[in-house]
C-alpha cells in the first residue's frame, strides 16, 4: 500500500510560480510511473505530467515549457515546478502513483488547490 500526501498549492497571480511535492509513505518499489493530475469545477481530471520509474516524462501541450515533473526515489517525492501560471491552470491537483505490483490500481492523493488570479 503506497500513502501520497501532497502540499504547495495556494494562490498566485498569472505569471508567478509554484511547486508543487508529493510524498509518499511505504516501498517505492511496489510504484512504477507517478505523475500530476489536474481537475477544475465542471471539468474532468486530465494528465498534467508524468515520470516513468527511469525518470522519461511527458507533459500535456497545455503545460509543455512551464512546467517541470521530478521524482526522487530515495526520498520518495514527486515534485511539480510550474512557472509562467496562468487562469485556466487553476484546479486541484492530485499526485498518482501506479502500482508496479498489480495492473490497472493507481494510489491518489487528496488533492491541493492552486489557484491563479488574473
């Protein structure tokens, strides 16, 4: 069982940044891909970013320039860089781990807003 706890969220003007880290609790073994998912009131949750166990990434074309996925293993951290925010990036972002013991089961964290002001 893998535990994600995310934090850095918050409000920031357009064209600020933040950073946004995930951490997670039991064996990053038992984790394959992580990644950031993003979802706004009325909307469904899309991919924001993601890291493969080897450290490929791929990022939505909305994104793509701005920001910036990392993992570290060792302490067990997904990181989220995101600069040159703006409006349409206000959502609730979410950090996912999939398992890399049983196919198809995801782990989730609750969830940090960010907000950006116009």
């Amino acid at each position: 069982q893998v535990q994600l706890v995310e934090s850095g969220g918050g409000l920031v003007q357009a064209g600020g940044s933040l950073r946004l880290s995930c951490v997670a609790s039991g064996s990053m073994l038992s984790v394959s891909g992580m990644g950031w998912y993003r979802q706004a009131p009325g909307k469904q949750r899309e991919l924001v970013a993601r890291i493969s166990r080897g450290g490929s990434t791929n990022y939505a074309d909305s994104v793509k320039g701005r920001f910036t996925i990392s993992r570290d293993n060792a302490k067990k951290t997904l990181s989220l860089q995101m600069n040159s925010l703006k409006p349409e990036d206000s959502a609730v972002y979410y950090c996912n781990a999939e398992s890399a013991l049983i196919v198809g089961v995801d782990y989730w964290g609750q969830g940090t807003q960010v907000t950006v002001s116009s």
